[in-house]
C-alpha cells in the first residue's frame, strides 16, 4: 500500500483549465492535425466549430488546438464573445498577435506594415462616435492607419477585407493564421453574419486563415439563422461527456504517474458520479484524492469524498449560475427541472416542450417569453430545436431538484 498525498494531487478543477490527462480527444486532435496540413499544402479547408453543454471541456480544447497551430508556426490570436460587446475590437487585437508572430519570418516588413495599417484602419472604426466605450481600442500600432481598406463601416465588407489581408500576409510566409473564438454563440447577428462571410469568401478563395470557434448547442444554428450557406460552410463537431474507457484514462494516467491505483470499483463509481463530464471528472477525482488515505484507491473513498466534490459544485459550478437569474426567471428553470426528470434519462436532463413548462406553471406560453429569452441570453439554457428547451448545464436539472 502506498500512502496518497494531497500535495501530489494531479486532477485539476477548473474553468478552461487543461486537465493533467486530456482523453477522449484523439479524434478532434487528429482531425485539427489534417486542417493544418491541408491548409498549408494550399488545399481547401473549412472553417471547424466546436458545439457542447458546458463542462466537457470545449475552451480546454480550443487552447490545445490553437497549441497545434503555434506549434507549426501559424499565426494565431484568440478572443471570447461576449454578448455586450461588437466584434470589431477584439477580432483586432486578436489578427494583432497573430500578425506580430508571423512578423520575424516575413522577408519584407513593409508588407507586415501595410496589414498593420488596414488593421489599425479596421480597428479605429471601433471608436466611432456612436460606439460604446467598451468598444474603443487604442490598437498601439505605430504606422498610419491606411484609408480605403476594411474601414467603410460595415462589418462584413470590412472583415472580408480584413481577412483577406491578414491571409496574404500568411501566404507569403508559407504558414496559416488561425483565430478561435470561444463563447461564439454571444456574438450579435450582425456579427455572425460578417463573420460568415468572410469564411465563406476565404474558403473561395482557398486562402490560408481558418477561424476555430467553440460555443454552446445551438451555436449551429446560429450561424444558419445569419447565413443560409453556413451548414456546408463550416465543419462541426460535437464535443460530448467521456465515454467509461477515456473517464478511466482521464482518472488512472495521472494517478500512475504518481503511483497511485484504483480498484475496479471505484472507477465504476466515479464515472457513475461524474457522468463522464470531464469538469465532474476532475472534481471528483480531486476530492476522492484528498480522502482516500492509501493506494488503491477504493469505492469507499469516493462514497466519503462525494459529498465534498457535490458541495463544491453547488457552490462554484450550479450555485454561481443559479445566482445570476431572477425570481421569474428561476420558477422557469425550476418548471423545465420537475418536467426533466420523468424522461428516461436524468443524464443530460433531456429538452421540454416549451408549451408543457407553460402548462406546469399554469401560465400562458408568450408570458413566459421574457424569462426563456433571458436564460437563453444568459447561456443558462439553449433551444436546440423550434419548441423546446434544455439546460446547458449538464446535471443542473438534478441540481435544482436537489435545492428545491
């Protein structure tokens, strides 16, 4: 028996914080791994999107993805979407640095001079009069901002211009740039719709920048609300709980590293517990370290640990979110929760018909508009298909149920 410290504790709880074993992912590595590739031989690839309930580690996989692209030296910049703010300022700062890393390998600098202008051109729209102040971005760039290019005012015509600037640029490198976008369903139409554009108008053009964005379930359709062609335009992927044999990696790879075990039993119970969601994952395997005093680790210390990760998860994971919606708008989640459990399966805390949860609350269904719209914009629940609802928590419709 070997004694288990808690300092050496490997697991890693934590929002967009890449777990000490990231199983499960080989194919979504793999497939990024053929983009790169295809990219950089001049073959034509689409854009990738990547869709998922929070909690299954989409943010952690954009970042290893954009690892791929850096470490074939693409150019790359990252942002998050956030629903207050327009697109303009932080797609900006984010071609900024990916320009600058491609900069050492450009034989000609004032061709990376000539970007910097149109991006400081594009950038500066940002700081109209009528723009909010969060908006406005002093962009740093010291060359002049170079009129009549990505700076007529309109989104789409200038990201497309935009993009395809920052492509040649990549071009005459022999390298790709690549812009991830977390959060992608908070951008505004107007947004998404530019945005659309400019990959569609990339991917004619076979230039050499992707865009990789992560976002809820219905960020599909989304994207088709603002552009038609967008179903063929992107490549999605559904990023999904572990299956038992990756939860079981994600689990035992870091604990024989440091040479600790698991019965069989444990890890029965542990993927019961968690449900594969790999931030359940890690807060259970966390709390069980902490209690269980020797190797192997058994199904006793995980029934002794639970309580602790679940505490924890009320609090940081359910509670944190339930916290942010109103009276009105908690009766609806509590409604949609009641309504979710006599499904077969609790898992996923299955869709409702929007018209049953008017009907468990004895309301009419347009007054109770306001409060879905909200949630919605909150991220708290998605409408993946006309009529119904789901949370994007997995297991919050357990949690509600639980605090009543």
């Amino acid at each position: 028996m070997r004694y288990v410290d808690p300092v050496r504790n490997p697991y890693a709880p934590g929002a967009g914080q890449r777990p000490p074993e990231l199983a499960g992912r080989d194919r979504e590595l793999q497939v990024f791994d053929v983009v790169l590739e295809r990219v950089a031989r001049g073959r034509p690839e689409r854009s990738l999107m990547l869709t998922g309930l929070r909690g299954v580690g989409k943010t952690v996989l954009l970042n290893t993805l954009r690892s791929q692209a850096i470490g074939r030296l693409w150019g790359t910049g990252k942002i998050e979407a956030r629903p207050d703010q327009s697109l303009r300022r932080p797609v900006s700062a984010a071609l900024h640095m990916a320009v600058r890393e491609l900069a050492p390998h450009h034989r000609a600098p004032d061709r990376i001079d000539d970007f910097l202008g149109v991006l400081k051109a594009f950038a500066l729209r940002a700081n109209s009069a009528n723009a909010k102040l969060r908006d406005r971005w002093q962009p740093g760039i010291d060359v002049p901002a170079r009129a009549g290019r990505a700076d007529s005012g309109d989104i789409e015509i200038d990201l497309v211009e935009l993009f395809s600037d920052a492509a040649s640029v990549a071009t005459d490198v022999g390298t790709g740039i690549a812009l991830f976008i977390d959060e992608m369903q908070d951008l505004g139409p107007e947004d998404i719709s530019a945005l659309c554009a400019a990959c569609h108008e990339l991917s004619q053009l076979g230039a050499p920048l992707i865009v990789v964005g992560a976002g809820l379930p219905h960020l599909p359709a989304v994207l088709s609300a603002a552009k038609s062609y967008s179903e063929r335009l992107f490549r999605y992927q559904r990023i999904d709980r572990l299956d038992r044999l990756s939860a079981d990696q994600a689990l035992g790879a870091p604990a024989s590293r440091e040479e600790v075990e698991y019965e069989q039993k444990a890890l029965d119970l542990l993927y019961e517990k968690s449900g594969g969601y790999p931030y359940f994952v890690q807060a259970y395997g966390k709390a069980t370290w902490d209690h269980a005093p020797r190797s192997p680790v058994t199904a006793e210390d995980v029934r002794v640990a639970a309580p602790e990760a679940e505490a924890e998860l009320a609090v940081g994971f359910f509670g944190s979110r339930y916290e942010r919606a109103t009276p009105a708008e908690r009766e609806y989640m509590r409604a949609m929760a009641a309504l979710s459990a006599s499904e077969p399966t609790d898992d996923m805390d299955a869709a409702v018909p929007t018209a049953e949860i008017a009907k468990q609350l004895e309301r009419k269904p347009a007054s109770l508009s306001p409060a879905r719209d909200a949630l919605i914009k909150k991220g708290l629940i998605y409408s993946g298909e006309r009529g119904t609802v789901a949370f994007t928590v997995p297991h919050f419709g357990r949690y509600l149920r639980t605090v009543g």
